[in-house]
C-alpha cells in the first residue's frame, strides 16, 4: 500500500509541471512586455499607455478564465445514478453478464437514460460503481466519472467537462487575444532588432517574446477553432471520435439542436455573460436535450428543446425540463426493463418513436 500511495502522490505532483511550466511563461511574457519593452524601450508616452491598457485586459481574462478552467472541480453524477445497496450487493454477486444486465435495466428504468453501449447494454463504470449518466465517461487520470467529458487536459490538470467547459473555450480564445497582441505591438521592435536599433537589454526579451507569441498563436489557433466547431455541433471530442449510441443506433448529431441552441448549451442565453468566466451553461449535465434518429429515414425526427430560461450558476441536480419528462414517460410507457430483456434492441427502438410520433 505504501509504494502505492507514494506512487499516485509522485504522479500527482508531476501532473502540476505543464501548468507550472505555462505559469513561468506567462510571468515572464509579463516582465518583458512591461518592463523591458514599455517602460525601457518605447520612448512615446501614449504609445506606451494605450498598449498597457489592452495589455492588462488581455492579461487579466487570460489569467482568470485559466484559472476558472484548472480550479473548477469537474462535476460528477449525482447519488441517483448509484446503485442502491441490496442491488449492488446482487450485482458484484453475479458471474453472468446477463443476469447483471438485468440489475442494471431495473435501476436504470427510472433514471432519464438515452444513450447505450455499442451492444445497446446500459453504461455501467464498475471503477466508480454508477450507472453512467448521457455523455458521461470515465476519466482514468482523476480516476472519477465526469459529465459530458470532453478531455483530459494535462496544460491545465483537470478534466474538461460539463463544470468548466466554458471556461476552457474562453482560455483558449483569451490566450490566443493574448499572444496575437503581444506579436503584433512587438513585431515593429523585432524588425528593429536586426537592423541594430535597440539597446542590448532588450533585445533578448523583443526577440524572444515574437517567437513565443507567434508559436503559442499558431498552436493555440487551430485548437481553439477546432473546439468551436465541436460547440457549433453540440459535440465533445470523444463524441467527435466516437459517435455515441442510441436506442435506434449511433448518431453523431444526436445531441445537435440548431447551431443557436447549440451554442446556448454552453454559453447560456444572456450573451452578456459569454464572456466572462462564470458558468452559464445550460441544465445540469444529468440529462441533455437530444433528437431521436427514427429507424426510417423518411420519417421526420422528433427534435427536443431545452428549457431557455434555466442557467444554473453552480453544478447541481435540477428537474427535468417538460420536454424531457414527456419523452421519458412515453418511452417508460413503451418499454420497461423486462420488454428490453425480452425483445430484439431495433424494434423496441421503432416502437418508441412511432408511438411519440402518434402522440405529438
């Protein structure tokens, strides 16, 4: 147990060195755009005031949203989504996957579940012992279920998830500001380094700083435009891999609502928060509104819309939006755990939505 123990606080310590490593870049960006390039080297008064002003704008976004993103505990699926204890106690008993299944389809019939596995099971995480809620994955770096996990993000040690998916868009658009305007009121002092104009304290920091920000801009800028187009989808990137399953089969748009709502889902509906690293992302990250794929494809799909009105501040267990509880009934109305036992996966499935079809 011991080498163990010391094992896992080793790896824990070491996971802190990215984060560290962008810390001291950034503490240094800071003096040499400061010190060595406003207050020695820019000679014009109003030149030097209005670069510090958007300098320390940039700077402090940047430093708040990365903050937000490594500090937000990633959120995890609630008490309800645990097995009770007798059920439990059965299901670590049984040797059969089968007869575990079926432990799984009884607790699972009252919880608003959508999604399955790639051979239509429920998704259990024995590791944490919880029936996975939608978009819900299991993270072996901080060894928890997250919701709506994206990523593990080793630049800022911490699960990216439903908590601060925000967060990280808004770092990875902050740092890119950040590095474009640093190289941009640089460059002008960077051709001026070779041609022997600048003074020779600081000429390492200009030449230095032009490269680290155009490296960080090139980098940055291709993941930041990946991940709006994963929002513009209403996709994280393990969905963008792997589409997730349905009870009528895989569907890599399942989750998508429109761009507008699409970008709602994570950046709320009062656009004057988008901005700002405070969460405004919609629901509670149990349940997610979604569209049926029908198993015709002729037939139209049922599209399902989230709650506008509800942006929690904090990550927390809400009721279900109308919508939702209306297409959870339906479907407990058309199958139970014991149909699900019983019947072929793809009829139960053209059941269910010819029958919300009828309905609505």
């Amino acid at each position: 147990m011991a080498p163990t123990h010391v094992l896992r606080c080793c790896q824990r310590c070491l996971a802190w060195i990215p984060v560290i490593f962008i810390a001291l870049v950034v503490c240094w960006s800071y003096y040499a755009y400061v010190v060595e390039l406003c207050l020695y080297t820019i000679t014009m008064m109003g030149e030097r005031i209005v670069y510090l002003i958007f300098f320390h704008v940039s700077f402090v976004m940047f430093v708040w949203s990365y903050w937000k993103t490594i500090f937000t505990k990633p959120a995890n699926p609630s008490k309800e989504f645990c097995l009770p204890k007798a059920e439990k106690e059965r299901y670590e008993k049984e040797e059969r996957p089968e007869s575990q299944q079926e432990i799984l389809w009884r607790a699972a019939s009252t919880l608003p579940l959508y999604t399955r596995t790639g051979a239509g099971a429920i998704r259990y995480c024995d590791r944490c012992q919880v029936i996975k809620p939608d978009r819900c994955h299991h993270c072996s770096a901080c060894d928890m279920c997250v919701l709506k996990m994206d990523h593990h993000c080793p630049w800022v040690n911490n699960c990216v998830g439903f908590s601060n998916y925000k967060f990280f868009i808004l770092f990875l658009a902050y740092s890119l500001v950040y590095c474009l305007f640093i190289a941009a009121t640089v460059l002008q002092y960077f051709i001026k380094f070779w041609t022997n104009e600048l003074n020779n304290s600081a000429k390492f920091h200009v030449l230095f700083l032009f490269f680290v920000a155009a490296m960080f801009c090139i980098s940055i800028l291709s993941l930041f435009s990946y991940h709006l187009w994963l929002v513009g989808k209403n996709r994280s990137t393990i969905e963008a891999f792997r589409a997730p399953v349905f009870r009528t089969g895989s569907d890599k748009n399942g989750f998508s609502l429109g761009f507008r709502k699409n970008i709602a889902q994570v950046f709320g509906d009062q656009k004057q928060y988008w901005l700002l690293p405070i969460f405004t992302s919609q629901g509670d990250g149990l349940t997610f509104p979604t569209r049926l794929v029908n198993a015709d494809a002729e037939q139209a799909t049922v599209t399902l819309q989230p709650d506008s009105n509800k942006c929690v501040p904090e990550v927390s267990v809400s009721p279900l939006s109308e919508s939702q509880n209306r297409l959870l009934s339906n479907e407990q109305q058309a199958n139970n755990a014991e149909d699900h036992l019983a019947e072929n996966f793809l009829k139960s499935a053209e059941s269910e939505t010819v029958t919300m079809e009828s309905e609505s």
